[in-house]
C-alpha cells in the first residue's frame, strides 16, 4: 500500500472545509437585454445640452433611432449548481429585480437564498422598468407613468391600515415586514406604465425560450405575466410558483389543459381579509387553479396564515420571515422530482 | 508513520482541483440603495386605474411621500477576496451599470474580470438611472429626460464616422467594438438628465463613507463624480481609475492637493482625432492631472494607441479586447501597492 503522511491529508481536508456552509463557487455573474424593437422618431426639434458642467454644449438631437421594450435578465451561473434547472424570479408592479435582492433591512433575500440552495438564479427587469428602461411618452409609449407614494405602499402592501402623511404610520398586529426599514424599501420603487402588458409578455416570452427549461417564480403584476409565459410555453416551465398574483388569464379566452403538465404553486400571505381589495384580486387566480385542477393539472394553494405562518405582507420576500417563506416554495419544488 | 490510502488521498486532491481557474467562491450576491430624500407633492387630480386587465379598477391618488434621488448598488462579497480593497465601478451618462456586466456580444465584461482577480466588486446605477429610479418631472427633477439615438451613440462613441438612420453604418478602420452587437448595445441605454448633478454626487459620496476604503473606476461621465468623490473623501478612495472622464472638477473652485495622496490614473481610447467634440473633452481631464501632479500627487495616464492597444472606442469595457485593457488597469492598481 502507498501511503502519504497523514499531515499532508490533514491539509487537504482542512482546504476542502475552508468554504462556509452558505458559501457557493460561481461560473459567472452576466446580464443580457432580450425583447423589444427599434422605434424611429422625427420631427422633434433639436436642442442644445451642457451633459457636464463646464463642458462644451452638445447638440441633442431627438429624432432617430431608440432601442424600446427590451427587458434585462441577470443571472448568477454555478460552477456546480445542485439544481437540474435555473431559477427564475420575476417582479411585481412597480418595482424591480430588486425585489428578490437583499431586503430592505439588508439581510439576504431569496436571489441568495436560491444561490445557497444551489440553484442558477435569473433576476430580471420587466419592461420599461428598472434597467430594462423606459421610453418617450406619448411619442413611444402611451399613457403616462404612474409612481407609487409610500402611503399606498403601506396600505395596500398590507403592512398595515392606515398612514398618515408625515404621521402616524399603524401597522397590523403580529405583522412581519421590517417597517424600520420601509422608507428604505420605497427607494426600490420605480415607475410604471400601465398601456405595456403586451410588450412584457412578449420578453418574458422571449427570455422562457433563451434560458430554460426552469422553474419561474413570479410575484404579484408578475404572476399574469407567468401564468401566461407558462401557457405559451408548457414544454419549458417545468413549475410555476406564483407569489400573491395579481391577475390571471381570462379563462374564456385561454385552454388551461395545455398547462396541467406544470405544477403550479400559488402562496398568499396574511392580513387579505383586512384590505378589501385583496379579496376582489385573489379571486381570478383562485378560479384559475380551480380550473387547471379541473383539467387534470396541479394547482396547490400555500395559504400562509392557515399554514400557521402568520403576519406574511404582500412583500413576503422581504418579511422577517421570508427565508421561512422561501424554504415551503423551495421544499415545494423539490417534491415536484424537478431538483435532482 | 500514519498512512491512508492515496486512493483517497487522490479523490480529495481531484476535489481540490474540481473549480475550474475562473470560478470563484462567493459569500453574498445583494444590493442596496443609498442617499436619497422624501419629495411631498399635493395638488394633483386623482386618477383610476386598472393594473392588471380584468381586475378592478384603483384609485391612484398621486399625491403624497416619495422616495427620490437615491443610488442602487449591487455587490457581489467574495468568500476569500484576494484583494484588499472592493473595486467600484461607476457608469457614464445614458447608461447605468450594466456597462460592467456582460458585454453586448455576451462576452464577460469587467465585473466578472475583477470577480476572477479576486476583487469584491460594487456596481451602481447612478441617481435616476435604471434601478436607482427616475422621480416625477417638473414636480420633483427639473428639465427633461433625454434619451440617446443610435446615431449619436454611434458617433459620439468613436464606433465609426457615420450613421445613416435606417441605412449604411460606417465605422473606423481597425475599431474593437463588437459592431454586431450594437444594437443589442443599444438596449442598454436608460433615459438621463441634466439637471441632477449635485443629487448624483451625493449619492456617490455617502456609498463612499458606507463601503470604502476601496478603488474606484469610473467611465465617462461618471469621471467628475469619481474626481470629486476623491476631493470629498481622499482617505477613502485609495485609487481613481477615470476611463474616458467627460469632464473634471474647476481647478479655480477645488483643492487638488487633498487628493496628492490618491493614485490617479486616466485612460483614453483611439479615434479621439477623429472626432472632434472629443479634443474639447479631453482638456479638462488633462488639466486636472497636471495640477494633481505639480501638487506633488499621482496621476498617470493611459493613451491606448501610443501605447500599441490600437482601436478602442469610448466603450472600450465592451471592445473586443476589453480584458487586455481591463488587464493594464489591474497590473496598474497592483502597482499602487492596493492589492495584497
């Protein structure tokens, strides 16, 4: 028998343990734009601009060519990952990838806690949000931007009843957002139009057929866009996990059988009976997991707070308890067979 | 003498040599956002409106707390960074952070470049940009955004010396971008506007006291900010790489011996004769590192093509030989003594 001293194995070992637990080996950290078309204008005027004080005037001209509707898709490629497929986490309305990066208290998110699990994960910026970027209105797009005031936020995030500009902000007892750090999270909020359904729909189809088959997760405006990407795609997303969705497809007007090869996974967090509007919202998407049952697929509902997870806002990912969350989504993938 | 068996001592060396060279161990992928203010608007005429087709329609009262001005910045925390500093890279005008991500080609670009040096890296879209967020105009910013043709870009960054919309596409003899991937250059592009300078440079200053000491590289117009973020922390920032600055601070109104003990380096790409608006550009910049230097500081500078690294244009990050220069850039640093 060869033998080596047990020193030199000793070293070896202890290089093998060097990584922490939550530690993962990356291939790559990338980004891409995918989707959207040349828009052409003319006849605007031409103007004079100082870009950088000091500088010398550049002349701006407006009319020509602008690249509009594309949307952005980050990911974070494993060297290893532990997961067969990649990870998708699409946002809600109004914000932005941000959505799945750290919270607004700073502690990690789910992009990190799907990296930890070893899952490639795709972060990405819907149309005319975020990084994605906007276009001229009403030249390009149509309508105008809306803005989300911290007021809604809070009330219709359901972080609690009511609030007072510059006042009194009540949340609801038992309640799991960091509210230390509301102020911080409105900083992720961008601007939206409410006219461009069509053209993210048409990314988000774009980037199913670049990137996966995968898993994609969706939240709130998110989950139409993702009931909807699954139906144009059964073949590559293999589960749909829709957090607090907003809307779901008409369902005169689509044929859910197509998609009961697709476990769905739909998770509503707590305080819904409070904030009436949640009972009007959630009921599209009930009847469509009600109607994708019938047609022989899978539409298992999470209700948080009959779980016995309590307190969940409509912002789950970013509550104390998201990694609690975020473990009965995951635990719920793996027994869909889509993991190993 | 202990033995084991080198079988075993095989199976581990083979897991030791498993992460291919580039890969790295990473701690943390997150994000903040950083600086920033509440804007309080009143006034405004309520609107309803329906987020999600076939979803009840909501009040959208657009009065009330905002959050404006912030920066959004994106870390990704090696495990065991070889460097001792992080590395921030900071963007130009009409773009956001993207610029360092992958290239339009879908080449890496300079983050996952430093990543693979061993480098914590920060990259952050500046105040309205991407998802740093754009905030109400004329209530909240001043003036209008602009958004870049694909003609300007294509001129004003040294790709070539013409563009005819919709038609022939001229560029330089021997230039580096990726011209077939233009286009999909051209998706990166974000709305900017002129008018929020002192909020931009704020934002940098306060993420230079929350994560510095640390280098900073700047592209473009990001190149005042550097410049003046040095002026406003010289302890902090260790060293200044200015890629292409657009602009630099009045000497009449600073103090540029604070920064005599902050490395300098100002990097310059090819076809500056070519272009005229760029020999105006280039004056200040110039200026500025001569007066670092007869204070008895450090500024070096990098012209390209005198040095033999021919056809670089103003995105020289996304050029074919983007890491060659990403290289003399690291081999600079490592020459401050930063490194290790």
């Amino acid at each position: 028998m060869r033998c080596i001293e047990t020193a030199a194995v000793g070293m070896l070992a202890a290089a093998l343990t060097w990584p922490a637990a939550a530690d993962y080996l990356v291939k790559e950290v990338g980004s891409f734009h995918i989707g959207g078309r040349t828009a052409t204008l003319s006849g605007l005027a031409v103007k004079e601009v100082v870009f950088t004080p000091g500088m010398p005037a550049i002349k701006v001209d407006p009319n020509g060519e602008f690249a509009v509707e594309q949307m952005y898709v980050q990911f974070v490629k494993l060297a290893q990952p532990k997961a067969r497929l990649p990870i998708l986490l699409w946002h809600g309305g109004g914000l932005t990838g941000v959505t799945w990066e750290s919270k607004p208290d700073g502690k990690p998110g789910w992009q990190q806690f799907f990296l930890e699990a070893g899952y490639d994960v795709y972060v990405s910026d819907a149309v005319e949000r975020g990084r994605a970027s906007w276009a001229r209105y009403p030249e390009v797009f149509q309508g105008e931007p809306l803005f989300r005031t911290k007021k809604e936020a809070w009330e219709l995030f359901r972080i609690g009843p009511s609030y007072e500009v510059g006042g009194k902000r009540e949340a609801f007892e038992g309640q799991q957002f960091p509210i230390d750090a509301f102020d911080q999270f409105m900083k992720q909020g961008v601007a939206r139009w409410v006219t461009t359904d069509a053209a993210i729909q048409s990314a988000y189809d774009a980037l199913v057929q670049k990137v996966c088959p995968c898993i994609v997760v969706t939240h709130s405006q998110g989950g139409n866009f993702g009931f909807n990407a699954a139906l144009n795609a059964p073949d590559k997303i293999k589960a749909l996990v829709s957090i607090e969705p907003s809307g779901a497809p008409d369902l005169s007007k689509v044929d859910v059988g197509k998609v009961k090869g697709t476990p769905h996974l739909i998770v509503w967090g707590d305080f819904r009976d409070k904030v009436p509007v949640w009972q009007r919202i959630q009921v599209n998407p009930g009847k469509y997991g009600d109607a994708l049952r019938a047609a022989g697929g899978k539409a298992d509902v999470f209700d948080l707070p009959a779980m016995g997870v309590k307190g969940n806002t409509h912002m789950l990912m970013m509550d104390r308890n998201s990694d609690e969350v975020a473990k009965l989504v995951s635990d719920w993938i793996a027994k869909q067979g889509l993991v190993n």
